[in-house]
DNA sequence: TCAGAAATGGACTATAAATTCTATTTTTCT
DNA sequence: AGAAAAATAGAATTTATAGTCCATTTCTGA
C-alpha cells in the first residue's frame, strides 16, 4: 500500500513495529502473532497464519498489505528467500554470464567470490559440531594420520598434509605416485583421513574399504550424505560446495580442513 | 513406495542413503541434491527442486514416492513441520559460536569462516580487472602452460593443474617429483604460471627466474606487491589472504585460481 | 542386435491456496 | 443516538502448484 515493500527481514521488522501502534483489533492480532512466529511465514499458508493469529484470512491479507506488500505471497517469498541467504541459482546465472558478460574474467570473479561466500556460511550452517569434534579427537589420537586425497581432492589432502606438517603432526599423503599405493604403511594405532567428491575416485573408496576392513579409523571428508564412504564405518564430514556451472570452488572444503588440522594440532600439543 | 513415509528428518536421511545406492540417473540427481539442499525442501515448491537437480518436475516427485512419500507435499511437510528457521542470521550465529564453543573445534569454524569470507570481499575489492583479463589472454595464447607452486603454494598449483586438465588445456604441474626441476620442458610459445606465497620458495623464485631470462612471459599469483617476483617482467596477481591466527586459508587464493583457470579455458574454446 | 523393461520428458488435469469482492458489523464523531 | 466511515467475515474467483498420464528414449539381458 503506502510505499515500497520490505526488502530485507530488517526492514521487515521495522516497518511491523512503526505500523503496529495504530491497528484496529484483528490486525493488531495478526502483528502480535506475526512477531512471535516470523519462522512461521516461510512455511504457512495465509489460512494457517490466519488461524494462528485467530483472524480471517482475509484479515491477515489486508495485514500484508499494509506492510507494503502486495498479498501475502510477496512477504512470504521475503521470508523463503532470506532463509539460507541469497541462493542465486547458478543455473540461470551462468546461463545470463554466457549471454552478457561472455565470460569476462572479472565478471566470472564476481560469481566465484559469491558462490564461495555462499557455501562458507552454508558450511556453517550445516556441520555437525559433535561429528567435528569427534574427528579431529580420532586424528588426534593417531599415532600416524594417512591422508589420501585424489583428483579434484588433491589439493586438500596436499594442503592439509602441509597444515600438519607445520604443525609438527606425523603424517603421511598418499599421493599415488608411481602407481604405488603403500596400503602397508598403515598400521593399527593410525588412521586415515579420506578426501573424496563426487566422482568418488576407486582408489580413495578401495583404501577405505580395505583399512576399514582392518579395524583402523577412518575419517572421511566428502560430499553430501550419499556418498559411497556412508557404507564403511567412517565419521564423516560433509561439505557442500555451491557450484558455479560445472566448476566448484573449494572455499567451503578447505575452510572445514585447515579447522580440522588445526583443531588436531591444538588437541595433541595439549 | 514401499513402506511407509519417514516420520523423521532422521529417518529420511536413513532411507536416503539406503535407497540412494540403486537409483538412475535422474533420481540420482535428485538424491544428490536433495542431501545437499535439505534446508530447501521446506520453502520451495517442486519444479524449484526440480530445476536445483537438473531435473523434470516429474522425475522429482517420482523421487519423492521412492522415498515412501505420496508426493511432493508430504515430503515437504515433514520438513515444514520440523523446520526451525534460520535464523537469527549469519552474523548473529557467529558471535553464539565464538561466545559459547570458545576454543573448540567449531568455535575454530566460525574463526575461520570468517576469515574466508573476509579474504573473499576483499579479492573482488582488490583485484585488477585489467591484470586479470591480460593474465587469462596470455595463458590462454600458451602453446603449453607449465605451472609451478611449491610447500603452501602446492595446494593452488595442483588445483589449476586438475582444472586444466577438466578443460583440456595443455598444462603441465611442476611438483618437483625426486628432485627434478624439468627447466627443459619449458619451451618457446609457452608460458609458465607461478604460484608463490611468502615465504618464497627458492625453487619457484628460481625457475620464474630462468625462463623469463629467456624471454618466456610468466603470470605470477602471489601474495602482496613485494613479492619477490615482481622483479621480473610477469603479470602479477595480488592476493591477500586474511589470517586468522597463524594460518591462513586460502578461500581467496583458490577462487582467484579457478576464475583464472575457467577464463582461460573459455578463451581458448573460441 | 534386438526385444522387453525401465526411465524419462513434457503436456494435461485436478486441487489447494491466494486474492478479491461484497454484505454485514463495529466503531467513531457530531 | 444516529449517520458516516472503517473494519470484518465469509463466499466467490483467480492463480499457482502438485500430481497424473502417456508417448518417447534409454537401458538391459539374451
């Protein structure tokens, strides 16, 4: 109605408490109710927000509006939108980059520092404090910690071995140099730590396998909760990156194992 | 289908993971994505899902009923019903995190999340439009792209190596495998790219020295502008990582790495 | 290599939800 | 207290979205 429409859940809120003084019985529910239940918006319907607020849906339509929005819908999508922060889809973005920027480098930078931004809070969000700690309690009890990482995993397992190394913890990467895959030098009192992504590389998925099968233990850094290391029992982290077309940045993995190493390091120089 | 809808995210996850071993193509996407993007069920409808797979709407909900749902919206109210809501946001759920978890493994998250998200507004601030572009053309007008990235730097350096390859890009990863430096394989037409952080690594400092003596155009991804390589006649990009504490992630060094590589990439496929 | 089965894409339909409209009630002001 | 204005409830309408169906493609095993 009056001016624009909220844009962010701050303006949101603002706008609610301004509004709110001067409110006539049943739209004053529906911003008592409304406040209380903002988690509620994403996922109601008007009929369900209504009845909470014990209020018509209509009502509660005439409340939206006096927001500023133009129905219900319209808040709602600010609701589902801010939830999880911004979720460009990428699809569409490296479609509109293919078409206007073509591919400029600095227009590509833009996307990339975005969508690494995107999974560094996602990664926040979506670990597991305990399954952290239990792993970096696993390594840090490990005479020996084997690192393997191949492929696009690589670069982890090459930079946490680096970590490690500063930091004075014994260990050793199984880089696969030379076709040699050294499963011998691993010895019952270590442990290994597995990098591994989609594609999932059978190198990384046989050691798994095979030193599970020894009762040593394993802790796997990989993606989602579908991936073939759910089968041993390993602690497993899992990262997911937000892709950029068909290329992933690592921000949100690498992030989670420099924390990991450290997190190692403090715990055994303890 | 089979039996019965989960009742729980728990058992949700459960039944993912079993089913997830045997599933096509396209349900497979969807496991996938699903396992990566739970948080979205709750608020988006099912061709949003869809779309976030790379799927048909159809193929989603068949997904849904392979997980013993009746269709979409029963999947999606078992996660409306549970869904907490996101926030408070970003900023305030970091400060819970460093107040409350002080000197655990997730406290250390937040230091570090932080800090790469930090490092990632302050590559786009920083970084020269015009150096990037020229970096990309001259790597992309290479014969043959040697790159060279030792200790820290490695990581990086392995990293574009595995991108390169993906785009098939003729490149080259100098790792110092046994101690040979393979000077001779950097040939005229070619350019070399080096990875460098401080403290410097001999070796890398060296062979930018030697080959750009022979007149070999060198791109140099360092860290600030005192780096030793600016001597040389190389395209010099900057990037400053902010530390936390003695470490250093490398979220912003990565990312500049894998728009350098895509942009190359693209350059050449023209 | 081919036949049968499984999986897929896309158009079509049914349904549930948002939105609008209007008669009725409540409030406000003189 | 009575008329005008504002607010409300509930029904009617429109729109968006889930869910279905079937022709086509892609696998699988003989």
């Amino acid at each position: 109605m009056e001016d624009r429409a909220p844009a962010s859940i701050k303006q949101f809120e603002e706008r609610l408490i301004d509004v709110s003084e001067s409110l006539p019985k049943r739209l004053r529910q529906c911003a008592e109710y409304v406040a209380a239940n903002k988690d509620r918006i994403a996922v109601s319907t008007v009929a369900e927000m209504a009845e909470g607020a014990g209020v018509q849906p209509s009502a509660f339509m005439r409340f939206c509006r006096i927001l500023g929005f133009s129905g219900f819908s319209e808040m709602q999508r600010l609701f589902r939108e801010s939830y999880a922060g911004g979720w460009p889809d990428y699809s569409t973005r490296l479609k509109n980059l293919r078409e206007k920027a073509e591919g400029s480098a600095s227009a590509l930078l833009g996307e990339f520092v975005d969508a690494g931004r995107a999974s560094l809070e996602n990664l926040l969000k979506t670990i597991d404090a305990k399954t952290l700690d239990d792993a970096a309690e696993a390594l840090a009890k490990a005479q020996m910690i084997h690192i393997i990482g191949l492929r696009r995993s690589f670069p982890v397992a090459s930079y946490i071995s680096y970590a490690f190394e500063k930091m004075n913890v014994p260990a050793m990467l199984h880089s696969g140099v030379g076709g040699l895959d050294n499963h011998n030098a691993i010895r019952t009192g270590d442990v290994l730590l597995a990098v591994t992504f989609s594609p999932y590389s059978a190198e990384t998925v046989d050691m798994v396998e095979a030193v599970s099968a020894r009762g040593i233990p394993v802790v796997a850094l990989t993606d989602t909760i579908v991936s073939p290391l759910r089968k041993f029992e390993a602690i497993t982290l899992s990262v997911s990156e937000v892709d950029f077309g068909a290329f992933r940045s690592l921000s949100a993995t690498l992030c989670l194992a420099i924390v990991l190493s450290v997190a190692v390091g403090t715990k055994r120089s303890e």
